[in-house]
C-alpha cells in the first residue's frame, strides 16, 4: 500500500473528533496497512487516521522498530478504562507538528479496550512509553493535539 501524505497542525480535520469504525474489512485492512506504512517512512512511533485525513477511530502503534525488532500494534475503537493517579511528564514529538517538542503530563500507566483489525476484544495495561504513545494516538482520534495538551518546548 501507499505511503499517505501527512496532514499537518492547522488542517482542521485535526481537530475533529473520529467516527466508531463498525465494519471490519478490506478498507480497514488497507488502511491500517497505510498507517503503518505512513509512520515507519515518516520515522514516527504512533499514528493514527486523522493524521492521514481519516476520521476513523484507529491508531497504530511500534515503540521498539528504531531500536530494534518490530512490534506493531493495531487498536480500532480504543476506549481507557483506568488510569494511574501517579503522572510522568515529557517530551513529545507529533508528526502533524514538525520540527517541535512539547512538554506533557501523561499518567504513568492505564488499561485500554480495543478490537483488532478482524473485530477480535482486546485489553491490556500500557506503561512508561507505551501509556504516553497510546494516550497521544488516543488524543488525535479526539480532536486533541500536543499544541493544547502541552507546552511547548
């Protein structure tokens, strides 16, 4: 599949919140690999559909590609369920906003529910790098960017 053109801070589909995806299928399969596409040429850890023009609630997630081995995560309909009292602060990056850092207070962990590209029932718990990537990702599929949840750095 292709890579996608990214869209960027002030595209006003940024700030829009992402439709509940209900049909799982061939579109959604294409798009999910388009995702991933996007985000390993861009150079990215997260991304999600608004960020490609897509107002489908779908993220993807590889904190460990530039490190090392692979491990893309697919989450469609992501929903927190918990999330830690304690807070970590840090630096983000977003693709949609080049060239700049932001300063973020996330929670240290939370639970998430989630299907699969095929429907399946997902949950787990996400810590450190992982809570802050999904709680990003969670954000873009909410009409939020770091620009607001953050300060710049």
């Amino acid at each position: 599949m292709p890579v996608r053109p990214l869209r960027f801070v002030g595209d006003p589909v940024l700030a829009e919140v992402a439709h509940p995806i209900v049909r799982f299928d061939a579109d959604l399969a294409g798009l999910v690999t388009d995702l991933f596409d996007t985000m390993y040429d861009a150079l990215g850890r997260g991304l999600a559909a608004p960020q490609l023009g897509v107002l489908d609630r779908v993220f993807v997630t590889d904190i460990s590609w530039k490190e090392g081995e692979k491990t893309p995560m697919v989450f469609v309909n992501p929903e927190i369920m918990n999330a830690s009292a304690e807070h970590q602060r840090g630096s983000e990056a977003c693709l949609s906003i080049p060239d700049r850092s932001f300063d973020v207070l996330r929670p240290t962990w939370v639970d998430m529910r989630w299907v699969d590209v095929d429907g399946s029932p997902q949950i787990g718990r996400f810590e450190g790098i992982m809570a802050v990537c999904v709680c990003h990702e969670l954000d873009h599929l909410d009409g939020v960017l770091i620009t607001e949840s953050g300060t710049e750095i």
